[in-house]
C-alpha cells in the first residue's frame, strides 16, 4: 500500500499535467483576442469556427483542474478560490460568456449581432489568460492569507483561511503576477497564430498574416517569459524548516530547486527549446505549418517543470506574505490517505480519457478549414 507521501506527489504530478494541457489549450483564448482586428468576413468566420471546434477542452479542462485540486488538496481550494474569490470568479465569469458566445452567435433571431459576441469571446480571450496566469504566479510569489485549523472547533465562524479584505484584487494588480499574466496572454496569442496555419486553408495571405502573429505575438512573449524567470530565479520562497511543521524563507529558493532537480531543469530547458524552434521555424519557413505541437509539447514540459519547482523539494507551493507558517505545502494541504488512495484508482480512467480526447481531435481536424466549407455548412458559430 502507497504511502502518503507518494500519494501526495502523485496528486501534484497529476495537476500538474492538467496545468499543462489547461495552458496549451489556451491558444483558443490566444485566438479570441484576435477577433477584433480588421479581418474579412470570410476570414473572421474560418477562425471562429476553428477555434469553436476546441473551445470546450479548455473549458472542460479548467474545471477538471479544479476539481482535481478540491479532491486532492482542499485545504487550497478552499484558501484560494474561497479566499481570492474576486480572483476567480472574474475567471470564470469570463469562461460563462465564452460559452454563451460560442452558444448563440449564429443563432437566429440573434438580437444583439455576432459582433456583440465577438467582444465577449476577445474579453474572455484577454481577461481569462492574463488571470490564470496571475493566479499560477500567486504559487511563487505568494497571496496574502493567513490559515488557523483551530478555527474550525469556532462555532460562531468555522473558516479555517482568512484572505486580505480585497479577497484576490491585490494579486490581480501586484505587477509581478501581471508579468506571468501577460506573458500567458502572449503565448496564447503566438501558439493561436500557429494552430491557425495547421488548421486553416485560406491562402498565401492568410498564412502570411498568422506568421507575422507568430513573429509578434512570439516575440512579445519571450520578453516577458525572460522578465518572469529573472524574478523567479532571484525571489525568495518558503521551505520547511528541517524536522518541523514550521516555514522560513529562503533567498533563491526556486534557482536552487532547479539546481538540486537537475532533471526538473533539463525537462524544462527541452520545452523552452520546443517553443522557440517553433516560433523561429514557422516564421522562417512558408512550409512549415506544424509548430503548434512543437510548441504545445514545449509549453507542457515548461508548465510541469515550474509545478515540480514550486511543490517539490520541501518548497511551500501557496506562500503566505501575512504568516509564513500558513503557507501551503503538498505535505500540510493535501487530502487524507484514504481519499488520495480512492481518487488514485478513479485516476487510472485519464489515459481513456485522453485515448477519447485525440481520436476526436483528430476527427475534427481531419481537414483544414477553408473558405469553400464555411460557405457550404449549416453548422457554425
């Protein structure tokens, strides 16, 4: 029988992943936030469509995510969604009128114009990215919590985590967190301008315009990734302190995280290298039009390598900047072993999961959109 610990790394190995494929199926909010540039009739309808044929992975993956994180450490989820609800709730209010936007967009009768709708699904695209990629910066750079498990024995206020009284508008406007949120938006900008060329068959102009977006886009993210990871390398973070259930912060806790996981720092090198061969390959070559899985591989490797850089090695992966002995860690978040080891066997469903999700990905994208197919189908967004 597995013990904890390994059912804890096991959980955030996991979430990890599903981090990863939520940040690689962000290129559709990527593609969003395009919409509002000047574009043809015929090209706005071929990029809707492209992007409405994916839409509810992303979404479907962002509540796995969530529900994974409830299950396995719910001493987190009830921390921070339930402490920066301001945070998230802005997230998913973004994610609500996607839905809606994909949902009644074509429809007849439409009262308000598809052009309504395509501010909706650009606000989604903008707004979703830069969030997530606050909240994802809030594990490195911490929130201003405080935890007190006595207060669950209070029977006037049970609330075991109290969240600063803006409940998760400080971590949206703390510009270290807004530069990971906009180097998200870009990254989702650049791989949705590389999925466009693999799945749209519009013409030379059209593939043009997407390898000028990949060379912008791209560029644009990469300095403010290299901005991120400087700030990550020289901050400070949580470590527990040797045979105690305290905290103390650490100068350059994640550069040594890197150093003493060498193989951690090799994975994540691999999928920096990935992303930029894509990005310099598919601006350089008109032939090339399979970046977007050099760079979704590359994007995942970088996700997972910066999870295992803020959970693992005795690191706090949810510091508090109010009590440093209320930052979170896998060992003092986590569910109990009999939960860990239920959810584990309800696990062993993923690879089916996955199996489901790429013989579909593939059906759908059998051909590359064009003009001709949006013109000749009833069924569009």
């Amino acid at each position: 029988m597995a013990n904890i610990e390994f059912l804890q790394a096991y959980w955030w190995v996991l979430i990890s992943v599903l981090g990863a494929l939520l940040v690689f199926l962000l290129f559709v909010q990527g593609g969003q936030s395009m919409l509002l540039q000047r574009l043809s009739a015929d090209d706005r309808v071929m990029m809707i469509n492209s992007l409405g044929r994916k839409w509810e992975l992303t979404f479907t993956t962002l509540v796995v995510f969530g529900g994974a994180f409830f299950a396995s450490f719910p001493l987190f989820y009830s921390t921070s969604f339930g402490g920066a609800y301001w945070l998230w709730m802005l997230i998913l209010f973004s994610f609500i009128v996607q839905a809606v936007s994909y949902e009644f967009r074509h429809k007849p009768g439409n009262l308000y114009g598809a052009r309504t709708y395509d501010i909706f699904l650009f606000i989604n695209g903008c707004v979703g990215c830069i969030l997530l990629g606050v909240a994802v910066s809030m594990f490195f750079f911490g929130g201003e919590f405080t935890v007190n498990m006595g207060n669950i024995l209070d029977p006037g206020a049970p609330v075991i985590s109290q969240w600063a009284p803006s409940h998760g508008f400080e971590a949206i406007f703390n510009w270290k967190n807004l530069v990971l949120g906009v180097a998200v938006l870009f990254l989702a900008r650049t791989q949705a301008s590389l999925y466009f060329l693999d799945n749209i068959n519009g013409g030379e102009e059209i593939a043009k315009r997407n390898r000028r977006g990949v060379l912008v886009n791209g560029a644009i993210f990469v300095v403010f990734f290299l901005l991120f990871l400087a700030l990550l390398l020289t901050a400070e973070g949580v470590q527990t302190v040797s045979g105690k259930s305290s905290f103390e912060w650490v100068d350059y806790k994640y550069l040594h995280n890197f150093l003493e996981m060498w193989w951690v720092l090799i994975i994540f090198l691999i999928g920096v290298v990935a992303v930029l061969y894509a990005i310099i390959r598919s601006v350089f070559s008109t032939t090339f039009t399979k970046g977007i899985w050099f760079s979704g591989i590359g994007t995942a490797l970088v996700v997972v390598s910066l999870f295992w850089v803020a959970g693992f090695n005795g690191t706090a992966y949810y510091p508090s900047l109010l009590d440093t002995d209320s930052s979170l860690s896998i060992a003092n978040s986590s569910s109990s072993k009999f939960t860990l080891q239920v959810m584990s066997i309800v696990s062993l469903i993923i690879p089916f999961v996955a199996a489901y999700i790429i013989y579909v990905w593939r059906a759908m994208d059998r051909k590359p959109i064009t003009p001709a197919e949006m013109h000749e189908t009833d069924h569009k967004y």
